[in-house]
C-alpha cells in the first residue's frame, strides 16, 4: 500500500489510532477457532471478514492496536494492477496469465466498492478517477500500453494527450497520461474501521496488544501461544508485515521494509485549484510522486522512500521541495502532518498469497499493491479455505524470497537512490528536449516567415518592372522604312 496520512484530523480518517475509541480485549483464556489470523491489517480483516462470512469461526491477533502500522495510513486510491511493470509482469508469467491476475484486482476494486458505501462506511468521501502521469514523452509506448491495459487486459483507461494532461495538472513536469476512470479514492482510515466493524458484525473475535510469539504446527489442529492464552485452530493465515516477527520468520525476512515520507498539507485556498483541476489521485509513471487533493484545498502528498526509518520531521522537508518542484506556483506551502510507517515490499514487487503449507497460508507484501490486492486476497485465501477454490494459485511464481537482510536494505537503498535521480534525469533531460524543441520551431518559425517577406518583395518588385513594361499585345513602335526607290 502506498502511505500516506487519510484526513486532517485524528480518529477515523486521521493519522494514528483514534485516542478515543475503546481497545478490543486483550486475549487471556484459551479459545478454539476454525480459523486465526495473524495481523489485523487490511488484509487481515479482509480475510477475517470473508471467512467469516462463509461461516467459519475466526479470531483475530494484532500485537499492537487497529491502524497503528502502515494499513491506517494509505493514500486510498483503488485501482487495478500491482506494482510490478505491466511488461515485467507479462515477460514473468507470460500473456494469458498476467491478464487473470489482473483481472483479480479489478475483482479486488469491487469488492472495496461494494463495502465502501456511505450508508455501510459513513464519512467515506468517495472519489472518482485516477492518473497515471509520464515524466518523459511516451510516444509510440503509450499507444502499446494502452493496448495492453485496455484490449488484453478488458481495462477501461483512456489515453491522454499532453495538452490534455497540462489542462488539469498547470506544470511542465508532465507529458502523456493514462486516465483510469473507474478507478476512485476513498478515506483509507474509514474503510478500516468500516472494515473492522463489518469484521465484528459477522462474528470475528479481535484481540489487539496480543502477539503471536510462537506456532505449533504439529497436529491437525495448529495451536498459537500468546503471551497469556493459548489458542487452536484449523488453520493459520499470516497476514503481518515486515512486524510479523516470531509467528513466522520465514515470512518476515522475505519482505524489505520501506519508510516513504507523507504529508497533508494546510489549506492551500485558490491557488491549488489553480494548480490542480484533477479530483482523483495522481501518480508518476516512475513511482516519485503519488497525491491528491482532500478536503478541497489540501493536498496530501508521497514521496521519497527510505529503506532505514528517519523521523517524519525531515521526510516531511522532502516532499514540501517536490511540492514546490512540481507545483511552483504552489508558493511556500504549510505542512499541516507528516507522517511515515513501514511498508513491506517483495524482492519480486507482488504480493504473496497463497498456502504455504497445510493449514498455513499468507497473506502479506503489499507495500506498492494498493487496497484492492488486500481486498482479493481476502477473498482468494478464505474461498481456498471453504470451497476449494484455487485462483490463489495464480500467485504461485512468486515464491518466498530472502529480502537479503541489512546487506538488502542497502542495496534496497542504494537501487531506489539511482532509480529516482535517474527517473528525475530523464525527465529533466525530457524537459530539456521539449524546450529545446520549442526553440527550435519559434527559429524555424521565424525564418520561414523572413523567407516569406522575401519572397512578397520580390513578387511585388516583379510586379512594378511588369506595370513599367510595355504590354505584351500592344502594337510593335519600330518606324516603318520608307518605300523603295524613294
């Protein structure tokens, strides 16, 4: 999920856990479920919730509180894909099966569509649109994609122009774009605690500030010892991030935790509907930028990863420069929050779903997925569980891949650094070469129009010598000789 703080304000919608709501209980007796996940994240409740529907007994464990980590501060753009390259995916796993995979998250957008509606989630200020922006001159690529999203993919996305793109987005940074109109936003602290209560409503017992700190697997039914209780169930579903720790270190190690800075602004009054005549989320084809307007006049903004945690304090100094980057007319703009939680990203950029083992499945690396691959997850792993459905096998080429420890934080580090300045390279050089263009055609421009001044004196100097000359048909004035013999 890409992070980014939800509202202005703290409680549902806002930045940390609300303050004022109630805990769930902690777990202190032992208890016998069919089902226990791990992780009351976005995917956990997702999973929590389906199977709960389909009638099994769940019980929840999150060691900390709802909302604490990286699911209670997300940008809230639901849209398909993952955050895999579509030609990456496709040269992985080949044509026919890239396009079921895709075809799950569009699944996963209807399922968040079905359950974020005001009635169902109130305050969940729905949004319509998406916008995937270049930072250099597609050309001919955008074309090709928009086959692919569109013809091979059943995508509904439309190409956009750069006049067009410029029209809503008043800065030069941007060239082709890729508008997805089905695609919304939501408020992402909302549709959690929305989540939760459906979660609740259907029978799924949460416990918070109670870690799993070890797993028997042993026996048919596996048995997950807290640190007060003791609890056994049919099956485990790991749905922790890079925190997941001693249930399964396996897992843990697999994912590389990432820190990217966020921020909401202050009220930015005209002067952003100046800048910005775009009501959905924009994101950068080069993965720099990801914001939205909130509120009318805030802007909520993501940039800049970190594979080590720095204090949000001077993350937040890196996105009000990119702001002011991209956005200079923007001014000085005020930092209202800024925020930044641990995402965990795979070594191969999907997230892993799937059964592990008998009994024990996984439902975790979702950092870049976005809310619709928590939501099909969900779904994928509790249908595994009740009707043996087996799509979940469509995630099976990407395995459990060692992240590399702290030597892969810093390659994860040091890739991500090239990465963005050459991404900024290009499409500083893409700029250049636009401005350069312009020149060019003002030049060409204004010789051609010298060539046709030049051209109109000497049309008009033609012109007089002709009015001068004697007219073609007139009769000769040579002087007769006179007759012979005079």
């Amino acid at each position: 999920m890409d992070l980014l703080p939800t509202s202005a304000t703290n409680g549902p919608g806002g930045f940390a856990p609300d303050p004022g709501a109630e805990p769930h209980a902690r777990l202190t007796f032992d208890l016998d479920v069919d089902l226990c996940v791990i992780g009351a994240g976005l995917a956990g409740l997702s999973v929590a919730l389906e199977a709960a529907q389909a009638g099994l007994s769940v019980a929840v464990l999150e060691s900390g509180r709802i909302g604490g980590g990286a699911s209670g501060h997300h940008l809230g753009t639901v849209m398909p894909g993952y955050g895999v390259p579509i030609a990456d995916l496709i040269a992985r796993v080949g044509l026919a099966h890239a396009s079921a995979l895709w075809a799950l998250s569009r699944e996963g957008m209807e399922i968040v569509r079905a359950r974020a509606t005001e009635d169902a989630m109130p305050g969940i200020a729905l949004s319509a649109g998406a916008l995937e922006v270049s930072n250099v001159d597609l050309g001919d690529r955008l074309v090709e994609r928009l086959q692919t999203l569109g013809v091979d993919f059943g995508s509904e996305v439309e190409g956009w122009a750069i006049d067009k793109v410029r029209d809503v987005l008043r800065t030069d940074r941007y060239f082709h774009g890729i508008h997805y109109p089905t695609a919304f936003q939501l408020d992402g602290r909302c549709y959690l605690h929305g989540l939760e209560r459906l979660a609740r409503q259907a029978g799924v017992r949460i416990f918070e500030e109670t870690p799993a700190v070890g797993i028997d697997f042993s026996g048919i039914r596996k048995r997950i010892f807290t640190p007060h209780a003791r609890l056994r169930a049919s099956d485990i579903v790991l749905a922790g991030s890079v925190h997941l720790g001693a249930p399964s270190r396996r897992v843990t190690e697999t994912l590389l935790p990432v820190w990217r800075a966020a921020a909401l602004t202050a009220p930015l009054g005209e002067r952003l509907a100046e800048a910005i005549a775009f009501a959905g989320s924009i994101a950068d084809t080069d993965g720099v930028d990801h914001y939205r307007i909130v509120g009318g006049d805030r802007l909520m903004w993501a940039s800049g990863e970190t594979t080590f945690e720095v204090a949000p304090q001077r993350l937040a100094g890196i996105v009000r420069r990119r702001m002011r980057a991209v956005f200079p007319q923007l001014g000085e703009v005020e930092i209202a929050h800024c925020f930044s939680a641990a995402v965990g990203m795979t070594v191969h950029g999907m997230p892993q779903i799937g059964e592990l083992r008998p009994g024990l499945w996984v439902a975790s690396g979702f950092g870049r997925q976005g809310l619709a691959a928590t939501a099909i997850a969900g779904r994928l792993i509790a249908r595994g569980l009740t009707d043996n459905d087996e799509r979940w096998k469509l995630f099976s080429p990407f395995d459990l891949v060692w992240a590399g420890g702290t030597i892969g934080r810093i390659v994860g580090q040091g890739v991500y650094f090239v990465t963005r300045e050459s991404a900024l390279a290009a499409g500083a050089l893409a700029r250049y070469r636009e401005r350069a263009a312009a020149r060019t055609r003002i030049r060409d421009t204004r010789a051609e129009a010298k060539r046709e001044e030049r051209r109109a004196r000497v049309a008009l100097l033609r012109a007089a010598e002709s009015a001068n000359a004697a007219p073609p048909n007139a009769p000769s004035r040579r002087p007769v000789p006179p007759p012979s013999g005079e």
